[in-house]
C-alpha cells in the first residue's frame, strides 16, 4: 500500500512517533493464520490522533496496567490488516504489538476471526532455544479459539484488580525457565493486542468519546460497553461511517470486530 505523506504541521512529523510491529510477508502469513484469506489491506493509524487518552484510558481498563511507552504508546503508530475471501467478505483480522527481551525486540501478532474470536499468534524475534521450549509445549496454541473478554481485567475505583478473565486461571505457562519468561512477555503483549483491538470497535461506535473527552482508567469496569451502560451514553441505532465525525480508526474501511454475538462486519466494495 503506497504511503501517504503527513499534511504540514501533522503530529506524524514528530521525532518521538515510532512504528509498531509490522508483518513481513503479510500475505502468506494471513493465508496460514487465516485460511480463506484471498487479499488484504494494511493500514496504519496513529493514536496520538486517532481515539487520543479515550483511547489509551480505555485500554488502561482491560489491560489492568499501564502500556509500555516504547511499543503501546500515544505515539506508536499501529498496523491493523484486514484479510478478505474471495467473495469480498471480512475473513479476520491482525495486529501486532512487541516488547524486548535479552535487549532485542519481539514482535507478537494476533489473528482474529471476523466474529473476535483468536484464530492465531505469531511470535518474531524469540531466541532458537526459547522458540524451541515454546513450539515443544503447544504454549502458544492455549491462545487459539478465545474470545477477547477472556484476556481481559476487570479493575475497582482504587484502581485494583477486582477480577480476570478465564484465560488467567486456565493458561498453563512451560516449565524451562527462559520460556517461561518469553511466554509471560507475549501473554501480556497479546492481553495489549486484544485490549487494543476491543476498544478500536468500541469507540467508533461512540466517535464522540474520542480526543474531546478524557477516560479515568479507575471506574469498574468489565469491558468497554460498560461505559456506556455506567455513564448513559447513548447507543448509536447505526454504526458511524469510518470516515466521518473523529473514530478512531478513520483511516480504516471497516471497524475492527464486532462483539462476539454480532453479525460479522462485511468488507467494503472497492471504489
């Protein structure tokens, strides 16, 4: 996808903004990750503009932590790809998100299927052994068919953790050192992933809370559309066009996915 240059004066000039993972081979990778996958789009947005600290205290809510400055920042710019089958209809979803270990970067990527549910994780950049450690046990494949909210935390008004998802009690972590450590590193970054791509649907369908209006991370919570029910704020009767008001994937054709009981979102006709 050819690159579009930043309007003068845009914050994408700024020398702090950083980019996020990023797949190598999009391509193949949403085609074993995401069987039916035909083609795909990459798009990237930048949440210092899009979705701004509603965005960021929102996550703050289901990640029960604070994201890490360097790779789930304000100003790291992510790269959500969307893949379609051949009759044009949404097949899934990717993103990715990193950390470091051993001083090197990791990158983790997320498949989800167009309903939420975690189709796949893919890990980049682990040491031979650790990767080794993690293929022998089947750690990663614990991931594979949960829906978001089972990665997600539910936090008190003290900011306390009142409550986890069932994937916290039911993972089960390896026993050679090292991999444990490397999986305790990509549990966290895929609770990121999840968090990030559960509140991208919530708040472009309510694009108002988006930039204007701050998010305290402290009010209990069991997951984004409590905020609506907490807060009365009122439900749209339809989702608002990506490309209108302030939503925080403007950039995207389609929102990331719907809840877990929704109807699939479709893909766009191409114009």
């Amino acid at each position: 996808m050819p690159a579009v240059a930043a309007p003068s004066g845009s914050t994408t000039e700024r020398s702090d903004i950083r980019d996020g993972a990023r797949l190598k081979d999009a391509e193949n990778t949403l085609r074993q990750s995401l069987p039916g996958t035909v083609s795909f789009k990459e798009q990237s947005l930048l949440p210092l503009e899009s979705g701004g600290t509603s965005l960021m205290g929102l996550i703050v809510r289901l990640l029960g932590d604070r994201p890490d400055r360097e790779f789930e920042g304000i100003n790291t710019r992510r790269f959500v790809y969307q893949a379609f089958g051949g009759d044009k209809k949404l097949v899934g979803w990717a993103h990715g998100s990193s950390f470091t270990l051993e001083s090197s970067p990791v990158d983790v990527f997320v498949f989800y299927a167009a309903d939420g549910i975690v189709r796949d994780v893919r890990v980049e950049g682990l040491p031979d052994a650790t990767e080794r450690a993690l293929l022998d046990t089947k750690a990663l494949e614990q991931f594979r068919g949960r829906p978001p909210e089972d990665f997600e935390i539910t936090i008190g008004k003290k900011g306390r953790i009142k409550a986890r998802g069932a994937f916290h009690a039911e993972v089960r972590r390896p026993a050679n050192p090292a991999a444990r450590v490397a999986f305790d590193r990509i549990f966290r970054a895929v609770r990121f992933n999840v968090s990030f791509m559960d509140v991208s649907y919530f708040i472009t369908q309510h694009p108002d809370l988006a930039d204007e209006q701050r998010i305290s991370p402290i009010e209990v919570t069991s997951g984004p559309e409590a905020f609506v029910r907490n807060r009365a704020v009122p439900s749209p009767s339809t989702p608002p066009s990506p490309f209108e008001a302030r939503p925080l994937l403007q950039q995207l054709d389609t929102p990331p996915f719907p809840p877990t009981n929704s109807v699939p979102v479709q893909a766009p006709q191409d114009r």
